[in-house]
C-alpha cells in the first residue's frame, strides 16, 4: 500500500506542475466545489492528502472534469459528491484533475492511470472518445463515464433521462411565466443537452401550449459571461423564465436572473443558493449517486464493465430541487407537477428525447 501512495503523491505533485504550465491554478480538491474560495485566492503550496477515515481501504478513485472544472455547480461537482461521499462512506481515496482544454483529456487521464487509481472517471459527454481510446489501450484497467456509453467491457457507462426532470420544471416555467415567453440556455449541441432542451419544451407545451420558447445554445459549458449576455437578451425581449442546461456557462444565467430580478431554473445541482431569490427550481440529476453506486460496486468486487446504467425519474435518478420556491408559484402547482411525474413514471406519458421529437409532441390529458 505504501508503494500506491507514494505513486499518489508523486502524482498530485505532476498535476500541479501541468496546470501550471497551461496557465492554471486548480490543484485536486478534496472539499466540496461549492465552498471552495476563488482559485485565485487558493494556497499554491504541496497540497497535503486528504484526510483518512476509520475505514481506510486501498481504492483510488481517479477523476478527470472536462473543461466545466469542478466549480461547474453542476455535473462535474456532482460527480465529486460522489466521490467524496465514497471516500466518507466506504474507505477510499481519490485523485481529481481539472482539464483545461480538451486537449487534455488524454494526458489527464494517463495521468490517473499512473497514479494508481482503481478506476478511472471520465465527467461529459465531451469525454467519450478519450475514455474509449484509453480503454481499448488498457484492458486491465477499470474506467466510468457519465453522459455517454463506451462499448468496452471494461467501461461502465451512466446516462440519465433528462428529458423527464427538464420535462417537470418546463411545467412549472410554463405554468408560472407572466409574459407568456420562456428560455433555454445550452451549452454544446448534443444528444444529452438535446433532451434537456426537448422535455423542457415539452413540459412548457403540456403546461400552455401558448406559451413561446425561446432556445439558444452558447456553444460553451466554461463561459459564464456569454451565459450572462445570452440571457440578459432574452430577458430584455420578453423572457420572465430561463432553464440552462450550461454547466459553469448557465452560472450567467443565473447572474442575468438576479441583475433583472427575473427568474432562472438551475440544472444538475441544486443551485437556488446561487440566487436565492430567483432560482424558482433547479432539475437535479443525480450524478453523485450513480458515481457512488458504480465504485461501491467496484470496491465490492462487482464492476459493472460494459454495462450502461440509465437513470429517470422512475429510478429517482432525476426530478426538481427540494429548494423549489412554490410561495413564489401559482398556488396547486407542485401537485399539478408531483401528477405529471406519476404519470411519466407509470408509463402513461412519454416524453420526447430529441429537440425535433419536440416539435411534433402533443401533450396526454391525464
């Protein structure tokens, strides 16, 4: 075990030296992305391990973000929830590289594979080809990745049904909004953002099929600003409310919604914290409890390799923040939304996957 944590730190150690020299600052965390001060702010000494639990065992967890980093708010931190809530829960260790370009990706993930890790996470879809190609190129080695399926058998692959969560706050903007016009905010086109963007049009059309939806994609997940601008423009032409399914990208947003006291839907996590008063909900997708189902599984000798876990709101694996803010709502909406869940649940309603799907959809009356 000695000669494992002596490759960890030599590891960490290297990691540093290449953010650095790519103009960086991030270093592996071990705290919670949230509450983490300001990379600029952060100490750039030897970072120290991170602190062992009773139940120590000899499990390393590698990740490697894609280009959102850890401080998305969003799929990246949720996936490191995962992991720390492993490593609190179930003995292991962890060591996590931000990429900073997607030329990274590769180096990043050689970089885990060296250090030891017993698994190795690739977070976004953006991640599919590095993780395939690392893959095939180690056999022996064990890899997850979250947003998209590597067809290798020893690769498991998590995807969620986010058109189900998104179809649920596209009910509440569509039965909430004053105006009559509501947003999407994307981050990169995509089959995953494509059902974020489709059940969100969905639950909109099925809640008032009057209703205008105004979608924009920023071509970015890293990009805060362009959200921010994004936004700011579809609030100044009519917008009341905007969904982003954006990564760090829709933390603009969520500024636009607060600067215009108007109202953003968070994604991923649960994000009302960043504007208390104006993020009406948020559709959480839990990424950090099938990243720990997967290493629990691992560490118990169980990996699932070449398997696709998907998760909808039958499997509790997506639905809307318990922070929604339902004062602020018509009143009887969450039963209205809590009916719609059942019924999706239950096979009696299905909603569209694709933005095209979207178009042509007619919503059930239950």
């Amino acid at each position: 075990m000695a000669q494992k944590w002596f490759a960890k730190v030599a590891v960490v150690a290297l990691t540093l030296s290449l953010l650095a020299g790519c103009g960086g600052s991030q270093q592996p965390q071990d705290q919670t992305p949230s509450t983490q001060p300001p990379a600029s702010q952060q100490p750039q000494e030897q970072p120290q391990q991170s602190e062992k639990p009773a139940n120590e065992i000899d499990f390393i967890v590698g990740m490697a973000t894609d280009v959102g980093g850890l401080n998305d708010d969003s799929f990246n931190a949720a996936a490191h929830r995962g992991i720390l809530r492993a490593q609190q829960e179930l003995g292991t260790d962890h060591v996590i590289i931000e990429s900073q370009r997607p030329e990274d990706y590769i180096t990043n993930l050689q970089t885990l594979i060296d250090s030891g890790a017993d698994i190795v996470w690739g977070v976004g879809f953006m991640m599919q080809a590095s993780i395939d190609e690392m893959a095939q190129a180690n056999p022996d080695k064990k890899f997850g990745i979250v947003d998209e399926v590597v067809n290798q058998p020893n690769a498991a692959s998590v995807l969620f049904k986010e058109q189900e969560g998104s179809f649920l706050v596209g009910y509440i903007a569509g039965k909430s909004t004053k105006t009559g016009k509501v947003g999407f905010v994307g981050g990169v086109e995509s089959p995953v953002i494509g059902r974020f963007e489709a059940g969100y049009r969905a639950g909109v059309k099925a809640a008032n099929p009057d209703v205008q939806v105004d979608v924009v994609y920023a071509a970015a997940f890293d990009d805060p600003e362009k959200g921010k601008n994004i936004a700011l423009t579809m609030f100044d032409t009519g917008s009341d409310i905007i969904f982003h399914a954006a990564g760090g990208t829709g933390q603009g947003v969520i500024e636009a919604a607060k600067d215009r006291n108007l109202y953003a839907i968070g994604v991923d996590s649960d994000q009302n914290y960043l504007a208390p008063e104006n993020v009406i909900t948020s559709m959480i997708k839990r990424v950090d409890v099938a990243v720990f189902e997967v290493i629990k599984q691992t560490v118990e000798g169980n990996f699932p390799g070449g398997e696709t876990l998907r998760l909808g709101l039958a499997e509790d694996g997506v639905g809307y923040a318990d922070s929604t803010l339902w004062d602020k709502l018509p009143e009887g909406l969450q039963e209205e939304v809590d009916k719609w869940a059942q019924a999706i649940k239950d096979g009696k309603v299905v909603v569209p996957e694709t933005p095209e799907e979207a178009d042509t959809w007619t919503a059930p009356t239950l």
